[in-house]
C-alpha cells in the first residue's frame, strides 16, 4: 500500500485534486467499513498526499451518512501525519462574506447521534479538544491564502448541524446570538477522530453564502450559490497547492501524542479483539 505524509478531504464542489502528479487510486479496508470513496495518493508540490472525496465522487453520501471513523482511519492507515479539510460553509457573520476562506479554531456540536470516537468497547480514552484545531496547519493555510491572493479570516467557531436540511430563520438567529461564526455540516466529527488518531487536522472553510439570517438571503439565487462555490473551489485549489508546499515536514506540535495520557482501562482489562482493532491507533501506548 503506497504512504502519504498530508491528507486533504475534499468538500462540497472539490471532489478532485487537479495537479496531482503520479497520482493512483487506492482502496483502503477499515475495521469500520468503507470510507467514502477511494483515496487518490499522488505528489503535489513535492510532497506526498493522499486526497479523499468526503461526500464520494458525484456528490452520493449526505452529511448523515457519511463514514466519518472509516475516512480517518485511512488516512491513518496510510501514514497521514497533517489533513487539510475543505468544508463548503454558510457565514453567521456580516463580516464573513460569500467568497471569503475562513480559517475556524473552534467547533460546536449540534449533530444528533453521530459517532465522534473509535473507542469504546472495552477501551475507554478521553483526549483533550479544548484546541481542535492544529495551528501549524492554520498557519500553513493562512500563509497560503495571503499568498494566493484570497481573502481570509483565521479564528472563529464553526457550528456542525445535522442537516441534511439547511437551518430554520430562528436557528439561525440563535446560533448567531451564540457567538457562533460559520456554518456546516460535516466537520466536528473529523476534527475530534482526527486529534484520537494523533493526526494534526485544521479546516479551510469556503463561504458560499450568509445563512438565512440576513436580510438579502431571499434574493439569493442557487446560481449565485454555485458560481460562488465554484470561484470558491478553485481558489481553495489554489491553496492547497500552496500550503502543502509550505507545510514544515517536522511535526513539533503535540498532535502526534494526544492519546499519550488519554487512556484510562487498565491495559490488562483490554478486550483482545478491541485491542486488535485498534492497534494501529494506541498500539504504541500498549
């Protein structure tokens, strides 16, 4: 199976990762069944990277269904230290416009029974989210999206509904009255798998639109939804070029150690099968 050293996680409208070079798909089995689609491994500005269709190629799997222990385990699999997430967002903000990249540092959950951790079973972790993000990698994106010329705001909450239904006009407004920034669908769960996984993980958010909050929303046609999306698609292409590029090939945050105290089980009460399946994520610690 070939390695790669930075995933990407492709959102709505980015289901390709255009300049990949040597680039071969790969099918990747997981003790939680089938990721999304298959990855794409292949070199991008030098580096090697492993890209992954979140919602599969053709847009198939709602935000609902899909795989999220599955895609992150893959990329673990496949040796994946640093992911870079690309997440189609609605702004809860007048002063996040449609168009703009928004760099979240925070998550809130408002999912309803999704699973946002590979354990359980017999094997108990609690790792810390208090910072879910990893800030080597925002800074890479930051500097990557100066670079590119494209409008960026680093900070912020980004607040992860069920969907797949967009928000009533009264959520909306609550979740503004929250203090909270964007809004989608998707990325809370692979933000906390991925810190279990001791992966570094950071999200490059593209404003499609103000929610239904604002006054102008009603006025807003689905073309001007799409042409914005796409303007949004080829730029964050632009970026991820860049960051990659730019991503230090040392890893000196703590990412790569996060389950180091989180395990609580005493290790001779681990179940043989959990600890099987898990090994590849705390086989390390045990």
């Amino acid at each position: 199976m070939p390695k790669a050293e930075i995933g990407i996680i492709g959102g709505s409208g980015l289901y390709n990762m255009p300049g990949l070079k040597r680039a071969r798909e790969v099918r990747v089995a997981t003790p939680f069944g089938r990721p999304s689609d298959a990855y794409v491994v292949g070199e991008l500005e030098g580096r090697s990277v492993a890209f992954l269709a979140r919602h599969g190629r053709g847009h198939v799997l709602t935000p609902s269904e899909i795989n999220f222990r599955a895609n992150i385990y893959g990329m673990k699999k496949l040796g994946v230290q640093r992911t870079i997430s690309i997440s189609a967002v609605g702004s809860l903000r007048e002063e996040l416009k449609p168009a703009e990249m928004v760099l979240p540092l925070q998550f809130f959950d408002r999912t309803r029974g999704r699973v946002s951790t590979f354990f359980g079973g017999g094997l108990v972790a609690h790792i810390s989210s208090a910072d879910p993000v990893c800030h080597t990698v925002v800074d890479a994106l930051g500097g990557a999206c100066e670079a590119s010329g494209v409008v960026h705001h680093r900070g912020g909450t980004y607040l992860c509904m069920e969907g797949p239904a967009f928000s009533t006009r009264a959520e909306s407004n609550v979740y503004r009255s929250w203090g909270m920034d964007v809004i989608g669908m998707t990325n809370l769960q692979e933000a906390k798998l991925a810190r279990e996984a001791e992966i570094c993980y950071a999200t490059l958010a593209m404003v499609t639109d103000y929610d239904c909050w604002h006054d102008d929303h009603d006025a807003v046609t689905v073309e001007q939804i799409i042409d914005t999306l796409n303007r949004n698609v080829e730029n964050a292409q632009k970026i991820i070029r860049a960051a990659v590029g730019a991503m230090p090939r040392e890893r000196t945050c703590k990412c790569g150690s996060a389950l180091a105290h989180a395990i609580l089980t005493d290790r001779n009460r681990i179940p043989p099968a959990v600890r099987k399946k898990l090994a590849l994520l705390v086989g390390k610690y045990l």
